[in-house]
C-alpha cells in the first residue's frame, strides 16, 4: 500500500449521541478509533478488535453494531449512540445504567458500555417481561464479560423489564381513567 493511501482523508457527517459532526477522518480508521480519538468519547471500548467481546457496541441507526469491526467512513450519514449519550443533560442515569447500578451489574466495567448499548437495542424489541433469566442470558450472549458472572446484568435487565411494565400498566390505567371521565 502506497504511503498516500495510509493518509487518504475523507470528510464523513455523522450524528452522535444527538450532537451534529462533520470531520475530516483517514479512510483506513475503525469507528472506534473515530470515536474516542476524534470524537474523544472514550466510553467505546476496544477489547479484542475482532468483534467477539461486544467491548465496541454501538448504535448506529438503532442496530447494535461492533464499531471495531466498521470503518468510520462507512458511518458517513448515520446517527449513532454510545454510553455517554445515555445520560440525561444533567447527568442523571438513564434506567439501564441505574439498573446496572442498583444490581451491582459491573465490576471493572470495562465491558459495561457494550452491554448497556446491546442491552438497550434488545429492550428497544418490547421483550417479554416475563422471560426467564436463560432468555434473558440468550438475548446477551453476543457481550463478554470476565469478572460478573452475569447474575448482576440479568438482575438489571429484568428490573428495567418490571419497570417498564409497571409504567405500563400505570399508562393504562391512567387512560381507562380518563376514557371515563369523557
């Protein structure tokens, strides 16, 4: 490869975590690259670099995607989202990341961002509340995490499935009071 192609530079526009960019980027970068060393958003991990541990998880456009295995230009146009636009503008934590909180759900945390990122494009599918713990398992088999043993992130993942029905059902009553009142 030639050395004018190791610095061929092309100016990508992206949406992260709701904030507009529009950044020179070298073709030959991964997204994660683009992410914590343009970007400086340092959440996205890099783990194994070949899209096994779920370490890079993304969302782009809503899909869950290894950012160590895409290059930052093919993200040209696309929205994306990282664990650092989880947090609401005044740092509260989103009810994933209090979740994960409440249940001890990490310990280094170097996996953290990949699961909540994979976690919450699985919730985004209006799952089952009532699955069992090996469907929940199931749905975050494509994260690696070597220090939990998983029984923290479960929990965390079927709390935000009970709050979400409780708000439910809350939401439901609220509109059978109201259809009542008309």
């Amino acid at each position: 490869m030639s050395e004018q192609h190791l610095h061929e530079q092309r100016v990508i526009q992206v949406r992260v975590n709701g904030v507009h960019y529009h950044k020179p980027i070298q073709t030959r970068w991964l997204l994660s690259d683009f992410l914590r060393h343009t970007l400086h958003l340092t959440g996205t991990h890099v783990g194994c670099e070949h899209g096994v541990c779920g370490a890079c998880t993304v969302l782009f456009n809503g899909t869950p995607i290894r950012s160590c295995l895409m290059l930052a230009v093919q993200a040209d146009g696309a929205d994306l989202l990282t664990v650092e636009g989880l947090t609401g503008p005044d740092g509260t934590l989103h009810p994933l990341q209090q979740a994960f909180r409440d249940h001890h759900g990490l310990q280094c945390g170097f996996c953290t961002p990949g699961f909540l990122l994979a976690i919450l494009a699985f919730l985004q599918d209006d799952p089952d509340p009532n699955m069992s713990d090996d469907e929940i398992r199931a749905a975050i088999s494509g994260n690696l995490c070597r220090c939990t043993g998983y029984q923290g992130i479960v929990a965390a993942v079927r709390q935000v499935l009970a709050q979400r029905t409780a708000a439910s059902g809350q939401t439901e009553l609220s509109a059978t009071v109201e259809g009542k009142r008309a």
